[in-house]
C-alpha cells in the first residue's frame, strides 16, 4: 500500500503459526484464548491483549524453531499503516512487537507463510 505521497504505508512482520493456511486461533492474543498472563505480561497486561511478532523472516525463523514443539511455520504480515492494527516495539529480544487488533483482520493481512521444516532448496 502507497500513500497519497508516494511512502509505503505498510509494515512487514512474521508470526510463528500452526499450519499452513495459518488459522483464526494463531492471530488471537493469550487473552482471547483464555490463557492467563505469564511473564511479561504480568507486569503490562497490555501484552497479554496482543501477539508476539518478529521484524524480519529470519528472526520470525528463529522463534519459530525456539518453539518447534508448537510450531512450525512463519506467516508474513503485511500490515497497513493507520488502520485498525497497531503495533510497538516490546520485549528484550531483538527484534520483537507485540500488535493489536482484531484477530480476522490480523489474517486477511497474511501475504506468505514458510515451512520451517522444508528441506532447503537442493537438499534432499
């Protein structure tokens, strides 16, 4: 999406996920899933509200073999700017947002998604 001056009016940003087509349930927050606040969340209930997101594919990568026992794809998230989702910087890790918003609306911004488990091209 462009603005009316011509400035990319969007932002990229990878969440690990369940499946390929990632779900409803991978874009609702700890909250909406009715997990209780853990961690970080405890001291900014703000966080329990939102989803963990990465910046770039290969920290979203990362994470997602961090936790491969869940998951096991990354989504790419190609949000508009100035709509109902927003985002901040959170967290200690390099790299890390939380987003808000409407978890229907989290997956219609969904523009890619990567098997992490797929053998890298010319590997068997």
């Amino acid at each position: 999406m462009v603005d009316e001056r011509g400035l990319v009016a969007y932002r990229i940003f990878h969440r690990t996920v369940k499946t390929d087509p990632p779900s409803r349930r991978d874009f609702m927050s700890n909250k909406d899933l009715g997990k209780a606040p853990r961690g970080d969340e405890l001291r900014d209930p703000s966080l329990w509200e939102g989803l963990s997101v990465m910046d770039t594919l290969e920290r979203g990568v990362a994470r997602a073999e961090q936790f491969q026992m869940h998951r096991s794809f990354v989504a790419e998230l190609t949000l508009p700017i100035g709509g109902l989702i927003h985002w901040k910087r959170t967290g200690k890790a390099q790299g890390h947002f939380t987003v808000w918003g409407n978890a229907d609306a989290i997956l219609a911004c969904v523009t890619g998604v990567i098997d992490v488990n797929a053998p890298e091209e010319g590997q068997p």
